[in-house]
C-alpha cells in the first residue's frame, strides 16, 4: 500500500503530538514500492506488527551469595524449562524485610536460550514466610530487552513457588508473554 507523502507527514506528526505533549516518535524503515524504504511511526499503526507468544515453564535456581556474576552482589544461578529454555542468572539490586516477616527483593534477571541469544528483566518478587526457612515466592517481572532474537523484547512474566533460605533452592513455575519487534 503506497501513502502520499502529504498524508503520511500529516500521520506522523498528529501520532506525535495526539496526547498534547511531545514525545519521541517511534520510526522504522519499511519495504515500500521498487524497494524504496518507508518511514513508519509506532504512533499511528503504521509500523511493522510486534511478534508475540505466551512463555511458561520452570525456573529452578541455586542462590550462591554476593558474587562477581553480580558486581558483588547477591546470586542466583539456574535453569529454566519451557520456550525457550536454558541458564540464567539473577542480581539482586534491592532487599528488606516488612512488618509480617515477608522478604522483598528487586532483581535484575539475564536469561540466556540454548542458541546464546538473552533476555532481560527487572524483577519484584515477595517472599512471604510458610514455615522458616520455607517462603512462597510471588514474582513480577517486566521483560525489558535482550540480545539476538530478542532485542527490543518486551512483556512480562509472573512466577510463583517457593525459596529454602536454609539451601538457597529456588523453585517456581512461570507464565508470561514476550513481544519482539
């Protein structure tokens, strides 16, 4: 589908300024007649589709203490099953405890697939005490990038199960959805 140069102008610039503060426009080059790139704006539609599918699975990790994996700090190292599987390793960027005796953890998450292409994401997960040192794991994590296949990657993965803070096991199942442009 060809767009008159006046009408794709037009486009991009309401896309810009629709929501009465300017923004960073979000462009691509698209494929247009003859091979003459296209210029599309995420704004408006016009941009190529994000490729989504849902991703669940099992997370099974081992926290090793503050290590050089994590700039120093807090470690969990691992696997996990599913779509598409394979070793992670997780940073912890923040911990506190609140008055009912849960355990709060901010984490950043590097997941690495077979093929060695990665994804990113930063975690918030809430550890609510069953019987010490066993805690139910609740996990939201927001997929933020990666590399190969999955750079620009978005969405989001939830996990629930449980931590032995005595063994330092993790053990949880996940589901979520990731979109890559």
């Amino acid at each position: 589908m060809t767009f008159p140069k006046q009408l794709l102008a037009l486009t991009l610039t309401t896309g810009i300024f629709a929501c009465g503060e300017p923004t960073r426009p979000i462009t691509r080059q698209l494929p247009g007649p003859s091979g003459l790139a296209t210029a599309a704006s995420g704004a408006t539609g016009l941009s190529a589709p994000l490729m989504s599918s849902n991703i669940s699975g099992h997370i099974a990790g081992q926290i090793i203490g503050p290590n050089q994996l994590c700039g120093g700090a807090l470690t969990e190292i691992g696997t996990f099953t599913g779509e598409p599987g394979g070793t992670f390793v997780a940073c912890v960027t923040n911990q506190r405890q609140d008055g009912s005796g849960a355990l709060v953890f901010d984490l950043t998450h590097t997941y690495t697939a077979a093929n060695g292409d990665t994804f990113t994401t930063t975690d918030h997960v809430v550890a609510a005490p069953i019987n010490p040192p066993i805690y139910r794991i609740n996990n939201s994590a927001t997929i933020t990038g990666g590399t190969g296949m999955y750079e620009g990657a978005s969405g989001f993965i939830e996990d629930h199960g449980t931590l032995n803070l005595a063994t330092g096991v993790v053990s949880v199942d996940y589901h979520g959805r990731i979109s890559t442009p």
